[in-house]
C-alpha cells in the first residue's frame, strides 16, 4: 500500500512534465507555422502588389499613347482634307481659265458664223429668187411657161422664207450666247473658284486648328499622365512607410 502512494503522486509528476514539454513544443511549432505563413504571404503580397503597380503604370501610358494617336489622326485627316480642297481649287481655276481663253470665244465664235451662214444662205435664195423672176418674165404669154414658173418660183420663195426664219433664229442664238448663256456659265465657274478658294482657306484653318487641338490634348495627357504617377508613387510611399 505504501509503495503505490509513493509511486502514483511520481508518475503524475512525470505526466505532467511530459504535457508541458509537449504543450510547449507544440506552441513553438505552431509559432514558427505562422510566422512562415506571414513571411509567404507577404511575399505574395509585395508581388502581386508590383503587378498591380505595372499595370496601372502601363494603363496611364497607353491613355498617353491613345491620346497621341487620337491627336495624330486628326492631323492627318486634316492635311488629306487640303490637299482635296487644292485639289478641287486646282481643277476650278482650270476650268475658268479653259472657258475664258478657250471655249467661250469658240461658242461665241460659232454661233457668229451660224448668223453669218443665214445670211449667205438667205442671199443665195433672194439671189435666186431674182434670177428665175426674170426668166420666167419672158415667157407671160406662155401659159405652160407661166404654170411651170409659179411652181418653181413659189418653191425658192418659201426657201427665201425659210433662210429668212433661220437667219432670225441664229441672231437670237448669237444675242443669248452673248449675253446670257456665256456671262452665266462664266459666273458659275466664278462662284465654283471663289468656292474652292474659301474651302482651302478653311481646310488650313482646320489644319491649324487639328495642330493646336494635339498640342493642347497631348499637355493634358501628359499632365494626367503625370499626376496619375505621382499619386501612385505617393501611395507607394506611404505603404512603405506604413509597413516600417
């Protein structure tokens, strides 16, 4: 009996350092666990954190670029715009001065000579209008001759008519060529010159403008471009700080 009293309070002493030394052991391990879980997802965090940071300073410099590109294109369709409206600017001063020194005076000039040809032609009939009268003048008492003749002289006095209708005809041609036809198709290359001029000037205007516009975005591009950086750089820092 005596043995078993002085045995039980040992083997409960040894219990009880055994479940210490474990428990402390276990605490050390755990510790350590948790301190490598730490470590790794810091590590974690610093990387994909310089990730994140790529990302948003690549996404500031693609707005950059975007901006740049944007501002480019503008130009560009500016420059194509004048070079179609010298194009056209071209095309209507030639086309002015073709009329001018070439086919006003030719349709003028055409028209003249209808006028002229009427009138020979009328001459030619009276002409001979005249001639047959005579002719037929010898033959009064002849009534075949005087029958024939009517016939024939009733036909040239139509044609005499006829050259008469047309001779009024191509002077009235002649008056509206000049003084209608040709002054207003002259006007409309005129106004189609002037046209032309005042889209050139506008085209540079817009050229100018499209220059000062990419000026003008590429600086608030940049500015943005700056700032976004800077606030970027100054949340960095005051992560670091935070974390020292």
């Amino acid at each position: 009996m005596i043995k078993i009293r002085t045995s039980l309070p040992y083997a409960v002493a040894l219990s009880c350092i055994l479940s210490s030394s474990c428990s402390v052991r276990l605490g050390v391990e755990v510790e350590e666990e948790h301190s490598h879980w730490e470590e790794e997802h810091g590590h974690w965090e610093e990387e994909h954190g310089h990730e994140d940071e790529l990302e948003e300073d690549h996404s500031a410099e693609w707005k950059f670029r975007l901006a740049e590109l944007e501002a480019e294109s503008s130009i560009l369709e500016a420059e194509i715009g004048l070079r179609e409206a010298e194009a056209e600017l071209m095309q209507a001063a030639k086309a002015l001065e073709v009329f001018v020194e070439g086919a006003a005076p030719d349709k003028l000039r055409e028209a003249e000579l209808d006028v002229e040809r009427s009138k020979v032609g009328l001459d030619e009939q009276r002409a001979t209008l005249a001639q047959l009268e005579s002719d037929y003048s010898r033959y009064g008492n002849d009534e075949l001759a005087k029958q024939t003749a009517d016939i024939v002289l009733n036909r040239h006095r139509a044609r005499v008519r006829f050259e008469e209708v047309e001779l009024q005809l191509a002077e009235r041609a002649l008056e509206r060529m000049r003084e209608v036809e040709l002054p207003m198709e002259r006007a409309g290359l005129e106004a189609a010159l002037e046209s032309a001029e005042a889209a050139v000037d506008g085209a540079h205007m817009a050229l100018e403008v499209a220059h000062l516009q990419r000026d003008l975005d590429m600086r608030e591009a940049e500015e943005e471009f700056e700032q976004e950086h800077d606030e970027e750089h100054g949340h960095d820092d005051e992560e670091e700080g935070g974390h020292e």
